[in-house]
C-alpha cells in the first residue's frame, strides 16, 4: 500500500532519503521545496534521482519556491555544489511539475487517516497546504520532519549557533506547523549528528549514484573536518518510519522563534523549567521529539536496506 509523501529540498543527504523511501515500495509521490536549493534546481534533482533509479511510477510535484516571510536564502554551493547533487550528472530534467500543495491536500483528503508526510527541507509547502486545508492535522496519519537544534548532546544549530537549516529557512512557517495539532515526529541535529556515514559505507551501499553525487561534499567534509564522511540527517526521518523503536522518544510543544538573534531556534518543555515563558508553550499541541537513538540500529538497517534486504 503507497502511503508515504517525501518533501525535499533536495540536495544530497536528501537523495539518500529519497532512496529508503523508494525501498519501502510504499512511497506515492514526491513533493519539492526550495531550500539546499532554488526550486527549479530541487524539482529538476527529484526528477534525475528517480529517472537514475529506473523509477517512472513516482511522481514529482513542484512546491514554495520561498519562505512565507523572510527571503530565502540563497545557496553559494559549497556544501553540495552548484546544482545541489554534487554537480556530477548533466541534469537534462525540466522544473515544471503539477502544484505540490495540492498534491498533498488532495491525497489527505481521499485517505484520511492513511498518509504520512515525511518533510526533508523548510515547511513551507506544510504550511501552505495547512492554510489551504485547516483539517489537515485530522487527515494526515503523520508527519515526520527532519529539522531543529535543542542543544542535546551538544548540538545547537547548524545555521546560526541557535538555528539549524530547515527551520531557519523558514521559521514563520515552522511556528505555525508545530502549533498545529498534527500527529507530528520531529527528528532534530540532536539527533542526526550522530550518525555519521563514512565513504567506506557509503561504498558499501553499493548504489554508484548516491556515491558519486556525495563524493563533492566527502571533499569538502575532507578539507574542513579531516574526514571524509557526511551526516545523513534526512535519511533518519525515513528510517523511523520503518523502525520507531530505534528511537527515543520525548513529547512536548514545540514553539520557534520568528525574530531577533535566535531566529529559527526550536524550543521545548524543558522537565525542570520551561525554556520560554510559560505562556507561550501554554494551549500548545504537544509532539514527539527524537533527542536519542541506537545508532548501531540505524545504520545496519540503512545498510540492509541499501543492499535490497528487507530489515
Ligand atoms: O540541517 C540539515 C538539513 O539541512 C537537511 O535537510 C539538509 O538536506 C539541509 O537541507
Ligand atoms: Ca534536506
């Protein structure tokens, strides 16, 4: 049974996301978002991905080509290169494609109850699709977002020292996702920082196009970390929707900040205080936050599945 939407900003950890979500043979469609990069070049990178995995039967859908509020910020290319996929392939793919807000809305309201929605960039196009259906936390099984820096472990944000990418992308829009009451999963740089995958197992998943788009980031991970390996953020949100038990879950409301110095930054209920004024987090929904996880599990599942194994 297809039941799963991926929205991707796609860049290269996304691309190994997109290839879980393709082996759990239950993905129906692909909705993208600027992000990583300008949603032409995402639209285009969705397209390429799955034409260089054989698979015409998913289809893609365009989404926010910018924030609700702020102005988008605009990628110099030096993590994932200028194309946003390691700048390894011509890209012969076109970046039109059916609306994505609709896409999504439509589907939720066919099989209420039976979607998720994994989001892999900004949440943007959640959140236009929110405003276009105010029942969509109703309609939607689940959401599983990769995005958020609570400072567990050490990991604060990865855009600013408060911030990290996908949110601060689009923060207003994430303020208005979390204060919905969507069944919602939220898999934060706590979380995937720590796995880490080196080019020996990205070597070991034997699929040539997800290594040769990562081996322009392994460059850049060589230069300025002194070790060839990438951290597979988005991958995770996919691995727990096959295997929440490998994760350690922590509910609360989640709220963000949408101005000043701490811009993007994901606050929690924190147990022995609370990390804002109380009357913020007050009346809020409260969502699944993943702040641990056996990583040993994680990694041997993706490595399983990246082989065709079914874990
Ligand atoms: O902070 C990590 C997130 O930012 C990932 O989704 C990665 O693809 C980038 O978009
Ligand atoms: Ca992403």
């Amino acid at each position: 049974m297809r039941d799963l939407i991926l929205d991707t900003d796609i860049g290269v950890d996304d691309a190994y996301a997109l290839r879980l979500a393709l082996l759990t043979g239950r993905l129906l469609g692909v909705t993208t978002t600027y992000g990583n990069e300008s949603i032409d070049k995402t639209t285009k990178n969705a397209k390429l991905s799955l034409r260089k995995w054989q698979c015409q039967d998913v289809g893609v859908c365009r989404g926010a080509s910018q924030p609700l509020v702020k102005p988008r910020i605009i990628s110099d290319g030096h993590i994932f290169g200028q194309d946003g996929l390691g700048d390894h392939y011509e890209n012969p793919e076109t970046p039109d494609a059916p609306d994505a807000i609709s896409y999504i809305v439509n589907c939720a309201r066919e099989r209420p109850g039976e979607i998720t929605l994994a989001t892999i960039g900004p949440l943007t196009n959640l959140a236009l699709a929110l405003n276009l259906e105010p029942r969509l936390p109703s309609l939607l099984r689940q959401v599983i977002s990769m995005g958020g820096a609570f400072g567990k472990n050490g990991h604060t944000g990865n855009m600013t020292h408060f911030a990290e990418f996908n949110i601060y992308c689009d923060p207003h829009a994430a303020e208005q996702v979390f204060a919905a009451p969507f069944n919602h999963v939220l898999i934060p740089i706590d979380m995937t920082h720590d796995v880490i995958i080196d080019e020996q197992e990205m070597k070991a998943y034997q699929d040539d196009f997800l290594y040769n788009i990562s081996l322009f980031y392994l460059d850049f991970s060589e230069k300025y970390e002194k070790f060839r390996g990438m951290c597979v953020h988005d991958a995770l949100t996919l691995v727990y929707f096959e295997h929440p038990e490998f994760f350690e879950e922590t509910r609360t409301p989640i709220a963000v900040s949408t101005a000043g110095i701490t811009l993007g930054q994901t606050h929690r209920r924190l147990s022995s205080y609370q990390s804002i004024p109380d009357d913020v987090m007050r009346g809020r929904p409260e969502h699944t936050v993943i702040l641990n996880g056996d990583v040993k599990a994680i990694k041997e599942f993706m490595l399983e599945r990246m082989l065709g194994g079914k874990a």
